[in-house]
C-alpha cells in the first residue's frame, strides 16, 4: 500500500443516486464520515416510487441514474436506493467500468452479524422483496438463517409525503411489524433510504431486544473502505462540496431533501 503522505489525492467526487430522498439518509452518512470527498446526488424523484414497478422498470430507470452520473466522471458511484440495488446492481456492475456499490450486501452483513437467534426481519418495497436480493445475500453469508421478507408499499411514500410522526405513519408502521413481531426476529433490516427517519418509531413498535440494521450507515463505512483500499482518497485536509441533481421539481427536493440531509441543500439542478 501506499503511504498515506505520498498518494496523490483522487479529486472525482462520489455519485450517489436514489429514486428521490431516501438515498440522502445514506448521503447524510458519507458526508459525515467522509467530510474531506466531493459528492454529486442525483434524485430520480420524477419517477419516485420504484417500489411498485416492475424489475425490469427499475434497471432501466437505474441504468440512466447510473449514465448520468458517469457522465460526471465520478470516481465511485453508490446506488443508494434499495430497490434499485435489489433490481440492478449485478447488470450494472457488468456495464460500467466505474466502480459500483449497493446497499443490500452492507446491510445483509450487518444483520448476519448482529442476530443471535439467526432469526432475521426485512422491512422494504414491494421491488425489493419480490427481487430476492436481500434474502439471496443473507443466505449466502449464512446458509441456516430465517429470514422473514416483509413489503411496506405504503411507508416510503408517506414518508416522503412530509409528517414522519403521524398516526397514519405509526399506523402504516404497525401493520409492516406485525408479522415480524409474531415470527419471533431479533434483528430488523431497515431495507429502505426512508426508513431511519421512522427509526424511533419502529424501534418503539419492536421492542428494545430488537436490532435496527440501517443500511446507510453500513455502506457509508463500505464506501470508506472502498476508497481507502483502492487509493482513491481525495485531500483529508480539504472539506468537501455536495450538490445536487434532480429529475423532479427542483424547488420540491430541496425543501424535502432538507429533512432527510439533516444539513443545508444549496445547489440543485433539474436534469
Ligand atoms: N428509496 C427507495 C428504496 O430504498 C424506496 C422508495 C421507492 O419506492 O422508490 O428502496
């Protein structure tokens, strides 16, 4: 490896892409443990949800996510959307010569480490549990595990649509948790960007023996490593810039993204 003093800073910043916001609660994450790197977002909220498409919608619209940010010359792309992760990350690794990363190995990871009972709970779009990826992925890292694949096509949109603490929220909550808490799992998988901004609640409907896995924060340190490994560090005396693209009304992300970024979004510009 190396020394750290001698390498040559990579100044490309990290493109990251979800359906819309979601995917800012994983922006959140690198921004926080990568201050020193530069970040392009691209929102697809133009064509949010992903969750109720079909497979084959989703690649395609994750393809073009995926183009645009290359087109930015970026030196890591993150797709920060489940759904799109569970849909395409393999095709899309195939494609591009730009290093890719999803967030269900991160998450599957997590969770395969922190069970005790083996018994794991999935919460996530339609999309994302009709793909199998997650359950393919926990599987491979632990063949003996249950997994209980849970669809919550209501949370994400209403959670995006603005009150996080209502009781329609808390309501579309307790039905997604039911089945879990009748299966007996000790650990949760958030297995979409919009649950850990409901993580308080869901953690109050589970119980405190249960434990949240928030994919965010998992790929946030894969992203770290990713770049420490291959040497594609930026300056770590710099601060970095992020902004932001978005297919949708500008104006809208911003006052949205706001909420999921936990910090200012200045420049957005629609694509
Ligand atoms: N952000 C997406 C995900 O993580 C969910 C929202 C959607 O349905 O597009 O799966």
């Amino acid at each position: 490896m190396t020394d750290e003093n001698t390498q040559t800073p990579d100044r490309r910043a990290i493109g990251v892409f979800d359906s819309g916001v979601g995917g800012l609660t994983v922006l959140h994450e690198c921004l926080v443990n990568l201050p020193h790197e530069d970040f392009i977002y691209l929102g697809d909220t133009g064509n949010f949800p992903y969750g109720p498409k079909s497979l084959a919608e989703v690649r395609r619209l994750a393809f073009a996510a995926a183009a645009r940010l290359a087109s930015e010359d970026v030196k890591l792309i993150v797709v920060a959307c489940n759904s799109a992760a569970a849909a395409a990350l393999p095709q899309l690794q195939s494609s591009f010569a730009t290093p890719i990363v999803g967030v269900v190995m991160p998450g599957a990871r997590a969770a395969v480490q922190a069970t005790r009972e083996r018994r794991v709970g999935l919460l996530a779009t339609e999309a994302t549990v009709r793909s199998n990826a997650y359950q393919n992925a926990l599987h491979t890292l632990d063949a003996g595990l249950e997994v209980f694949a849970i669809a919550a096509p209501r949370l994400a949109p209403l959670i995006q649509g603005g009150d996080v603490f209502s009781e329609e929220i808390e309501g579309a909550a307790r039905e997604a948790v039911a089945p879990l808490k009748a299966a007996g799992v000790d650990t949760v998988i958030l297995g979409c960007t919009h649950y850990p901004l409901i993580s308080p609640m869901l953690r109050r409907l589970l119980g405190p023996h249960v434990s949240l896995i928030n994919s965010a924060e998992e790929t946030a340190r894969e992203v770290a490593e990713i770049l420490a490994r291959k040497e594609i560090d930026n300056d770590r005396e710099r601060e970095g810039r992020y902004r932001f693209l978005t297919t949708g009304d500008a104006e809208e992300f911003r006052d949205v993204g706001a909420r999921f970024l936990q910090l200012p979004i200045r420049e957005v510009e629609q694509t």
